[in-house]
C-alpha cells in the first residue's frame, strides 16, 4: 500500500467519527458511496444509499448523553476494484457528570471504491464482539 | 492533505501522549509553540507558553496510579496559517493491581503553525463529553 | 521518519492485532523476525522464535470470549540497526451478551528491523500499567 493512498483512507476514517458524532449526518452519509451499504447487527435490516444513510445517522444523534465512535487498528489491502479496510470500532457513551462507559466493541470491514475523485464506502459490515452469531 | 505532512502530523502526535505520561514535561511543552496555549475545562485557567506548560505536565505526572493519553480519530485539515487537528483523547488511569479505568472521553481541537521547522500546537482546545456546558 | 517508512509500519501494526485476535497465529508470529522475542510479565519467560511465537498466538485463541488488541498511540522513531515503536496496547475481552471490558492498558516498546524486504519485529518487550515492578 502506497503512501499517499494510505494517508487518504487514514483522512477518510479520521473525519468519519467526528462527522456522525457531531451530528454532520450528510457528510458521514457521504463517506459512502451514493449507492453504499451498511450492514449491522444492532440494526434490522442494511441501510442503503445517501437519503438512508443521512436519516440512519440523523436518529444517532438523538440518543441520550454523548456517543463517540473510536477508531482503531485501521488496515488497508488491495482488492480487484478497489480497497479492503478492516478496523476496531468501539461506541463510548458519555452521560452528563458521569464516566465514559465503553458500550460495545466491533469491527468494522469495508469495501472501499474511487468515487467522484476520491475513496468512498460502497459497503460495510460490522460485527458485534458481544454476538455470538456475529463473529 | 498530502501524504508527507500526514506523516508529520502523526508523528507529533504519536510522541506527545507518551512524552506526559513518561514524565517528560518539557518534551511535552516542546509540542507546543513557545506561546502555546493549552485551554481546558478541566483546570481553571488557559496554560501559555513553554515554562508553564512544562509546570503544568510536572503537575500531572504527580497522580496516583499510571495515568495514560490514549489518542485515535486523528483528522487534519488546512487552515488559512497552518493546520487544524481534531482527535479523541482519553484519560486511562490503571491503579496497582487494578484493571485500567477509562477516567474521561475528550475531543481535542488544536491549531498547529510550523515553528523551527517543524509542526507545532499553538492552540489547544479540550472538549469534555462528561460536561453539558462544553460540547 | 518519510511518509513510505511510516505507512509501512502503521500498516505492520494494522495487521498485527487483526491476526491474533482472529486466530491467525502463524501470520501474527511472521510479524516477528525468525529469531523475533516477545517479552511480557503476563507469561513466565520470553517467547522466542516463529515456532514458539505461533504456539503462543495458538494459545492465546482459545480463551473464553473474545480479546481484542487495541493499539494506539504508534511512535516511530530511528535506531542504529532499524527502527524503534512505541505504543499503547489495550486488552478489550468481551463475553457473549456482555459489555466489552477493558482488561489491560500496556506499552508496547518494539525494535523493528528490516527482513525479507519488510520490517519485522525483532523484539517487543510488554510493560503493564498494573505491575508496580513493570513500568
């Protein structure tokens, strides 16, 4: 992997917390591909595409306290069209005058294609540590 | 952001936290620009410049336990005279023979300009999830 | 440190966590030089080589639950012979329906070195912020 690819995904997972996190709902969605997909066990069925994908990150920031997506252990491989990027996201939950609980631990496995001049998520899946089906 | 002050950035980063929690204060001052200034709710009033941030890191280094800065969520855009950094910092406090204790989940936003040819923090604001008035 | 040098070890250290914890033990010991030693209080002697290095990450896929190597805080800097890596290294056990708990906060001091045209670990000594003696 190459220098200044490594460096655009490392940009690309860097802004991507902090945009769902502050309540950016359309630029988290447009992390994704216009067509992206995600695919979580915490939610009943993949959200598909920009409209859902902002509505999706919308109702996150209406939950209680404060929510933190930490990402860690980001690692980036070459596939036929594109990127494959595996990383450990954890949800840490702040509630007002109260310690961070660390709420859940995942990992995050995307497909990652060249969009509009620049790396977009065209599909994610997210496995839950706590799920026994899930890993 | 091109991929040469990417690495710049991460390595500044990548030292800092360890520079405080070694004991290192002056290494860690020396992160900062000679007026640095490092404000947040935490303490009273904002730290300015390389004596008292050095102070300031000596104080810190006096707690119980091993206390460390844990930082991931690096994003780095340009700014008009240097670079903005925003990152997740948490304070992870380990007592003897204890698990570790995730003390508190903060945002840092920090100003960065070039100084002595290399990147440094002029700025530096702490945002603690724990606290309504500083989100 | 150059932007290439410094891809190649977050992409190293990417890795690295992602094998062990999914059961991949002879990829995680190939992280190690052949000869590569991993020092850690948590066992009672150095673990030595490929053979010992894939047994150790054999063993450690059969605990209860499931362990995540959280890394964070990577810092690269040059030695005579290669390169040396510091960095946070948190234990995360989550048990079936259970919340994740962080179980360990360590520092890991790596000294890296070039083999069969990659860096390789050639050895790594583990403190633990919970042993007196360790830090």
């Amino acid at each position: 992997m190459d220098a200044d690819t490594l460096a655009l995904v490392h940009q690309l997972y860097g802004a991507q917390s902090h945009h769902i996190d502050e309540g950016r709902a359309h630029e988290w969605a447009e992390t994704f591909t216009p067509d992206g997909e995600f695919c979580s066990p915490s939610y009943p069925a993949p959200v598909t595409g920009t409209a859902a994908l902002t509505k999706f990150a919308e109702d996150f920031a209406g939950q209680d306290g404060v929510t933190r997506h930490v990402l860690t252990n980001l690692h980036v491989t070459p596939a036929d069209d594109g990127l494959v990027v595996r990383a450990y996201l954890q949800i840490v939950r702040t509630l007002p005058d109260s310690p961070p609980e660390l709420l859940r631990q995942t990992t995050i496995t995307d497909h990652l294609v060249r969009h509009a001049g620049t790396w977009r998520i065209r599909h994610r899946t997210v496995r839950r540590d706590d799920l026994k089906e899930n890993r």
